[in-house]
C-alpha cells in the first residue's frame, strides 16, 4: 500500500510538471477582438516567445521596445516569434492598441485582462518572459527586465533551436 501511495505521489508531481510545462488551454482575445487559444499558440517548430507587459510598466515597454529594434533581424537568424501578453484591466484595455500602433510593434498582442493566463501561470511580476521550444515547450522564464537582457534571451533562444 506504501508503494501505491508513493506511485501515486510521483505520477501527481510527474502530470504537474508536464502540466506546467506547455501554455495552458485559456482563451484570450487579440487586439482586434479574435479569440485566441493559447495553448494552441506556435510557431511551426520554432522558438516562440511570450512576453507579458502592460501600458503602465515602463521597463515592460523598455523590453518590448528594445526587442522590436532587433525583431527583424531575430526573424530571419532564428525564426522566433514573439506574443506580447497586456496584463491591463478592463478599464485600461483601451490603451493598448495605441501604444502598440505608436511604437510600430509587429508583435501578435493578446490582452489578458482578467489575469486569467498569468494567474494559470503563476506570474507575479512584469516584465515576465517566457521562451517555448519549437515543440511547444516551456524552456525558460525570466522576470523584470535591464537594458541589455534581450540579448541574453536571444541567446536562450538559439539555445533552444
């Protein structure tokens, strides 16, 4: 019966890892009103990068715009795509699409405003990063944001090629 129990244990904490491991099923909507499951999101075998930010959050909007700087070149190197997750509540929701427009990103934008996928990812802070493998993978997590940390996270994407 101990045996069972311990079986039992491990297969738990085994299907929560893998749980945790993938985008989890929620639905959110993009900027232009699209529903949009994310876990379904990718990027054909290759690396997808999903960053949570909001309007108010002025090292997100640093990250997103020092990423945009070198996106093109990230494309054609690596093949990344990149999801920008707004974490804005409904009251705020408004201001997204401008400052997106206004900066110029390319960016597929999700708004989250609920909080529904960062509390089913546990997300506490932003900027928080997260790089999926071409099979869909959570590989690695980042949280806050410097200058420069972009090319630390390129490098986690070449990494993951």
């Amino acid at each position: 019966m101990k045996k069972f129990y311990l079986l039992l244990a491990a297969s738990m904490v085994a299907l929560f890892s893998y749980a945790q491991s993938r985008l989890p099923n929620v639905t959110l909507k993009d900027i232009t009103g699209k529903s949009v499951r994310v876990d379904t999101l990718s990027n054909n075998g290759k690396p997808l990068v999903v960053a949570f930010f909001a309007t108010w959050c002025k090292p997100c909007n640093r990250e997103l715009k020092a990423i945009d700087e070198v996106y093109d070149d990230w494309k054609r190197e690596t093949g990344v795509k990149i999801v920008a997750v707004s974490i804005d509540q409904a009251q705020n929701i408004n201001k997204v699409k401008p400052l997106v427009d206004e900066n110029g990103w390319t960016y597929d934008v999700l708004l989250d405003p609920n909080g529904e996928l960062k509390r089913a990812l546990g997300v506490q802070m932003i900027p928080y990063t997260l790089l999926l493998d071409g099979k869909g993978h959570i590989v690695y997590k980042h949280n806050g944001y410097t200058d420069g940390a972009e090319n630390e996270l390129l490098e986690k994407v070449k990494a993951c090629m």
